[in-house]
C-alpha cells in the first residue's frame, strides 16, 4: 500500500491506543476491541474501524476460526511504534492459541495486564535471564497480595504432560537467584489456561499428587477449545 493511503487515514487517541493494545497482546480480534474501547456502541462500528484501518495499513486481518478472525499490526503501525516488521505477519499455528488464549485471559478480567519486556524490564530487571522465556508475565492481584504470574498455555496433551511443562518452566528458573527469592517469598505464580472445565480438574488434580513450591491459578478459556482441536488435527 502506497504510504500516500496510509497518511490520508486520520488517526485519532483512540487509534493509537488500538495500536499499544495490539503491541503488548500481538493480536486482538473484534470482540476484545468493542469490549475495551467502544463498549457504548454496537459491533459494526468496530468492524468500520477495523476495516479503516486495515485499508489504511496500520491493521492486518487474519482468519482465526469459523468466521472469527484476528488482527495483528500493519506496516504503518509497526513503523509509528518503532517494532519489526515481523509483528506484522500471520501467526504460526503453535503460537495463535497461546497469544489468542493470553489475550482473552488478561482482557477478561479488570485487574490483569500481559508485561511487556520494557515493563519487566523496569520492574523486574532480575528475572530476564537467558534460557527462561520473557514473553507471557502478568501481575497476578488476589486480594491484598500481588505476584508476578507466568502463562502456561494447554495446546494438548494429557495432564500429565501439563503438569511436566509446569515443571520444566519451574525447573528452569529456580536455576536463578530471582525467581528463587520470589518463590520463597510467595512473589510467583504459574497460570494455567486450559480449553474445559473437566481438562481444568484433570489438571489440577494432577498437580496436587506432587510438591510445588509455588502457586498456580487454573482458568478456563471455552474458545481455546477451537485452536488446539485445529493444532491436533494439524
């Protein structure tokens, strides 16, 4: 698209929040925007904003599942946020659950928010050591107590096998003064996100046969439900 097209679109506040929101999720699909940003009007007036700015090219559209489909940036908005050009394309089949999933988990409750690295990078400059993955943190609110929660994202398998990633993840960072202290301190956490409720129990039973020196949080998201069927039928 001719950078000509994507200066004659006019950007307004609400745009560029669209954009940092897509940033620190990578995707975000229609429902998510009309629930965060245009709660006070009907779903097509999201799509006229979507398909603004797809023409445009500050959005790309995908197809997420059935006739649901998803947005990343596009080239225009990944040049205004300084970010690579590779946000801009499809998601991989092994990462859309885990992204769709972070997303819908974070979003639906008041009190979540997925850290970017620069965030953890102010506030937990400790824990971005190599070999241990940096891209799916949040702060975990429960009560009077916050901890620094990690996403654990079931694209399949048995319990069990749950379970072992949990464990590998675990094993992985008590390698690190940091996430030792925050650990002993009751500072971390493991969120586990799961496609249905009796996989949830399954799950959750499973953990409880063995000792874990951290907590988990368990949470059912029904539309994971749709990738991970497509991910096992490859």
């Amino acid at each position: 698209m001719p950078r000509t097209q994507a200066r004659n679109v006019r950007l307004g506040p609400r745009d560029h929040d669209i954009f940092e929101h897509v940033r620190r999720y990578r995707l975000t699909t229609r429902e998510v925007l009309h629930r965060l940003f245009f709660p006070e009007v009907k779903p097509n007036a999201v799509t006229k904003v979507t398909s603004r700015l797809c023409d445009g090219g500050f959005l790309r559209r995908f197809d997420l599942y059935e006739s649901r489909d998803y947005f990343v940036l596009g080239p225009e908005a990944a040049r205004i946020l300084g970010v690579p050009q590779k946000r801009t394309e499809e998601l991989g089949v092994q990462a859309r659950p885990i992204e769709y999933a972070t997303l819908l988990f974070c979003t639906g409750a008041g009190d979540r928010e997925r850290l970017t690295r620069d965030e953890l990078k102010s506030h937990h400059p400790s824990i971005l050591v190599p070999g241990v993955d940096a891209s799916h943190y949040y702060l975990d609110r429960d009560g009077g107590k916050t901890r620094l929660a990690s996403i654990r994202v079931d694209c399949g398998g048995p319990p069990d096998h749950v379970a072992r990633k949990c464990r590998d993840d675990l094993d992985r960072r008590l390698e690190h003064d940091a996430f030792k202290d925050l650990i002993a301190n009751d500072q971390f956490m493991i969120a586990i996100l799961t496609g249905r409720e009796e996989k949830a129990s399954s799950i959750h039973e499973t953990l409880k046969r063995h000792p874990w020196p951290n907590r988990f949080r368990l949470s059912v998201i029904p539309e994971l439900v749709h990738l991970v069927t497509r991910l096992e039928r490859g």
